[in-house]
C-alpha cells in the first residue's frame, strides 16, 4: 500500500501525471524560463495542467500509455485486452474464453491485481485516480494565482475540481473499500501513513465534495452544458465529456445510495432517508435542467449508434469501433469479428436470462416461478424465448433471435448418426464460443463479419434511469412501497413503474407490492434488468447488498438446445434443457472478495492504514 500513498504524495510524481507538454512547463523551468507561476497564472497552461485528468499519460519505456480518468469507466475498462468485463466475475455472465476473468471468479486474484493498480499497460485504476486526485487537490490549491480569468471558469475549475475528486474516492472505495479522504495536497515532509475512514463515511464524504461541486458548477450557470432539448446545439457541446452540477447531484445521491446499503449502513432507516431525499432532489434538478428518459424506441441511444443522449446526466463518448476493431474484443465473440483466436466475447448466463420477466409482469427467477407463468399460459419451457419483457430483445442474443447478416441467431446442435453438428454461432473452431447458450446484445452494436457496420459506442457513465432506480429502492426501505421522501410526488413504487412503463412493461404486479420485503427483491431484479452490461452496476450491487455470498455460492447455469423435429412437446422444434455450466466455470466466494487486495509486496509497510484480505 505504500506505493500507492508515496505515489499520491510524491512531488517528483507529478511530471508522471501531466501531459508531455505540461510536463515541458514543470519539470524543464531551468531551461524554458518557466516557473510554476507561469504555469498556474495563465488560462492556457493552467487547463492543459488540469485537462491531464481526462487525457494524461505515464511513460511505460518508449511508449505514453492512458494514465487518467478513463481508467475509471466502465466501458473502457471493458476495452482492455484481458477480455473480461466485472460483469464476468459475477453469476450474471461468462466469458468466452476461460482467462483470468475465471482465476479471479474461482476466487483467485493475488497474482494478477497489478493489472488493476498501476500496470499502465493494461488498466491502472487505483495508480491512476490517486494520480487524479493530486492533480485535483493541487488545482484547487493554486486556482488563486489564475489570472485575467473571468469567474464562470473560476468555478467552472472548482467545480470539476471536486467532482472528479470525490470521483476518484468513489471508484477507489467501490473496488478497495473505504480510504483516507484525501483533500489537501501533502507534501514528502507531511505524515502519509493515515487510517482509512469507516466505509460509510468515506462515502458521506464523496457526496459532500459533490455538493461542493454542483455549488461551483451552478455559480457558473453549468449545470449542464448543453443548451436543452429543442435548441440548437443540443448534445453537441464540445465540452460534453466534462461533468456538470447535475451529473454531481446525481452523483452526491448514488454514493449516499451506497452508504445506505447493508454492506455500509451506520444509521439504519436515517441513512435511507437521506439517500431517497438526494435521489428526489437529483431527479428533480435533472427534469428541471431538461433530462428525461428515452422512448423504448430510442433506448439503445443511451449507449449505442449515437455520441450522447438526453437521458445521460454525464457519459463517455467512446468514438466509432469497425466491427473487427480490437477493442471489441470483450464484448464480441470471433464468430461475429472474424476472429479464430483473439476474442473472448460475454455471455449472458441462464441465471440471467430467467430474470427478465413474462410481458405480463410475472417473475421467471425460481422453478415455482416458472411453474406459475406456465400455468398461467404465459410461458412454455420449450418456447422460453416467447412474450419476454421487451428488453430481452435489446440486451439478448439467443436461438432464432433476428440478427443482420444471419437472418436468424444460430446457437445449437443437431445430432447426425451420433455425432453433433454444431450451427454457425457455436462454430467450435473460434475460441470463445458461448458455452452458456447466449450472446450479449445490448452494447454489441449488431455489427459482425456479415454486417461491417461502425457504431458509435457510449459509456453512460450515470442517467436519469438510475436515478428512478436509487430512489425506488431508498425510499421503499425508508417509507415502505407506498412512502414518499419528504417534498417528492412519487412513492418507491410509482417510481419503479416509470421504468416499466417506459420499458413497456405492466406495473409490478399486486402480490408484490404490498410489502418492503416482497418489492425489494423487484427493485433489484428490475435494477439488474434495466442496467445490465453497463456501468458494472450489478458487480457493484451484489456487494453492497451483501448477496454476492448467495448468488455467487449457486450454480451457473446454461441452456443446452438441441434441434429436434417439431412436435406438441417440441413447438419450436428445438429442445431446451437447464444444466449447470461445467465446474471450470463455476463461481466461489468467499467475503475477502468484497475488496480487491493490494499487491502482495505492498502489504504489510503501512501501519496505520489496515490493508485489505488477500485472496
């Protein structure tokens, strides 16, 4: 841990942290005639020393590599050449190929967390928001010798200053647990070994330098920085990957979401309260600043065929990616990219799909369940594909889904003299074929070697859809389904049926709305549905929830399909039978794996700062 803290401290770090041409103005004065004066006094300088948070880079020998805020999205996380997504190391989905996404899945991480903490060739998530957090805590320190500037940037600096500052802690604490809050620049003579705040206010914290932050932003008139739907510029503003005060509203309300939690409550029923009034207050200034959910009909814009939408509060605009592109590695399979051996691809799991309920609002997630639906004549376990919430069809690719360039998904096999003939999308000649049955559709882009298309991809990094989620879930452990937050015009379950009915879902159904207990399980089922395959939402919530130990300790399982020919008991003349997946692919738990560790070597020189479990 200590690298960790002397990197966050070192003055020589900061050259580390800056773009080459800043680092020209810092670490070559002697030469240029500059001094750090020159540096923090004018405009120009000053933002390329600031702008290194989105765009700066670490040398790794001859070659500049990402060292910035990206590392932090979840999206280009997923970008990465490890090919797992932390959807992947949860029972939602399984990677193509068996990689390190299962050595960390079966439980096993010590050997490989240094791609996560500071290799700079891969994703050096914690190096690279304590570097942020410098450059963060350094800006705010010296934006008073910032000269013949006028006060919108002033706080437009602040502003941005505190968001990605409480956003760094935010990130570091949801994969390490809680940190010292780091909110002043320290010096190499200044004390570094400091004890880590409790989990829960580490992260009263964080929504406090958030509430900081949209002051600043709103004193600057940015609480978005795009002028509002129906005016021109509209989503085109070339500073749309910046945050705004409402993106720090609404991130204020998540981390208190958090802090709520089983897994970081302090103060029982206070702590949801006060999370259930930050998400009304966030919905209310978004809908106020002219945000508002996207049609079914335009859902996938939120991340997909487009730059930004309406409904994100604050995204990443990852640009355009050709259909064979390497970063979509993660994401695609080799069949769709035409690769034999480099790609991995997600696959949803059967545990998965069974959430995505009847389009009559009836749950498929247990045996007794699905027996209800089906004596209902609302599902048929050999025609389980039939009458699915609408989303199924955005977010899954399964048997006979339509897909361009295949005219129908192909994921089975048939048996010819004993012997199976496996169909184009289980081609075993691609490494990385689903072995779960499934495909992942959401963020793919419906690109593939028999459609060459280039989509743009966006990282919704937060939106409003969420915020209807935060607050559905807060306020119904604090008010009951039928509460409301002090001021709100929604109760829990009203706001969880604007999610269903813009999804063109029925509300949830009577039997479960009648108690805190019984619509908690369909606020996070619903939860899972709406944000699945983005933002890491899922791995994040299992944990807070405390149920990773449950669902990560059950069984995978996949759906094996047969062809067979049409018959009463066959409709769709194919064979459907639940199996666990092999034991290679299985999931362990064990509650160390709330956190990742540190490195090893690293370990054991704090002494006030107590290190995380290895596992």
């Amino acid at each position: 841990m200590k690298k960790y803290i002397s990197i966050l401290l070192s003055t020589a770090m900061l050259g580390l942290v800056l773009t080459s041409c800043v680092e020209d103005y810092l670490n070559k004065a002697p030469e240029s005639g500059l001094t750090t004066e020159d540096v923090f006094s004018k405009y120009e300088n000053f933002k390329k020393f600031f702008d290194s948070i989105y765009e700066g880079n670490k040398k790794d020998g001859d070659t500049w590599r990402a060292y910035n805020i990206k590392n932090g999205y979840p999206l280009y996380f997923e970008f990465w050449d490890q090919k797992y997504t932390l959807e992947s190391l949860t029972d939602m989905s399984d990677m193509g190929r068996v990689m390190d996404a299962q050595v960390i899945k079966s439980g096993q991480i010590s050997a490989i967390i240094n791609k996560m903490t500071y290799d700079p060739q891969r994703r050096p998530i914690l190096g690279s928001m304590f570097s942020i957090i410098r450059i963060c805590n350094i800006t705010l320190k010296n934006i008073g010798a910032l000269k013949d500037v006028n006060q919108v940037d002033i706080n437009d600096f602040k502003g941005q200053a505190h968001f990605i500052r409480a956003f760094a802690h935010f990130e570091l604490f949801r994969l390490w647990g809680p940190m010292p809050y780091l909110n002043t620049v320290i010096g190499p003579d200044d004390a570094w070994d400091i004890a880590r705040l409790s989990k829960h206010e580490t992260l009263v914290r964080i929504a406090a330098d958030m509430d900081s932050a949209a002051t600043f932003f709103a004193q600057a008139d940015l609480m978005r920085r795009d002028p509002g739907p129906g005016v021109a510029g509209h989503l085109n503003n070339p500073e749309q990957k910046r945050p705004t005060g409402v993106a720090a509203k609404a991130y204020k309300a998540r981390a208190l979401l958090y802090a709520a939690s089983p897994l970081n409550n302090e103060r029982g029923a206070a702590d949801w309260e006060e999370a259930a009034k930050a998400n009304w207050e966030a919905i209310q200034i978004a809908e106020k600043s002219g945000y508002d959910l996207l049609s079914l009909a335009d859902y996938k814009k939120n991340y997909i065929g487009t730059t930004y939408s309406n409904e994100q509060l604050w995204a990443w605009y990852a640009g355009t990616k050709a259909y064979n592109a390497g970063d979509l590695n993660t994401q695609m399979n080799g069949v769709f990219g035409g690769g034999k051996t480099g790609w991995s691809g997600e696959c949803p799991t059967q545990n998965t799909v069974d959430k995505f309920e009847t389009k009559w609002g009836e749950p498929l997630n247990t045996a007794a369940d699905r027996q209800a639906a089906a004596a209902a004549g609302h599902y048929n376990e050999q025609d389980p594909y039939k009458d699915r919430d609408p989303r199924f069809y955005i977010d899954i690719i399964y048997n006979t889904a339509p897909i361009p360039g295949y005219s129908t998904a192909k994921i089975y096999y048939e048996t010819n003299n004993g012997a199976a003939v496996y169909a184009q999308l289980l081609d075993p000649s691609y490494a990385g074929i689903t072995r779960t049955g499934y495909y992942e559709r959401k963020t793919w882009g419906e690109q593939s070697v028999n459609n060459k298309t280039t989509p743009q991809y966006t990282d919704p990094l937060i939106r409003l859809g969420e915020l209807y989620l935060n607050y559905a879930e807060a306020a119904n452990e604090a008010y009951g389904p039928n509460g409301m937050a002090p001021g709100a015009t929604a109760s829990a379950l009203q706001a969880l049926n604007k999610i269903r009915t813009r999804a063109g879902m029925p509300n949830v159904l009577q039997a479960y709305s009648l108690s805190k207990d019984k619509l908690r399980e369909r606020i996070k089922n619903e939860r899972t549905i709406e944000l699945c395959f983005e933002g890491s939402h899922y791995y994040h919530d299992i944990r807070r929830w405390k149920d990773a130990p449950q669902v990560m300790g059950g069984p995978l399982y996949r759906v094996d399909i047969e062809k067979v020919p049409v018959s009463t008991t066959y409709p769709t003349g194919y064979k459907y039978t639940r199996m666990p997946m092999s034991a290679d692919r299985q999931t362990r738990w064990k509650d160390a794996m709330y956190y990742l560790p540190f490195n090893t070597e690293d370990m054991y020189k704090m002494k006030n700062f107590v290190s995380n479990e290895l596992w």
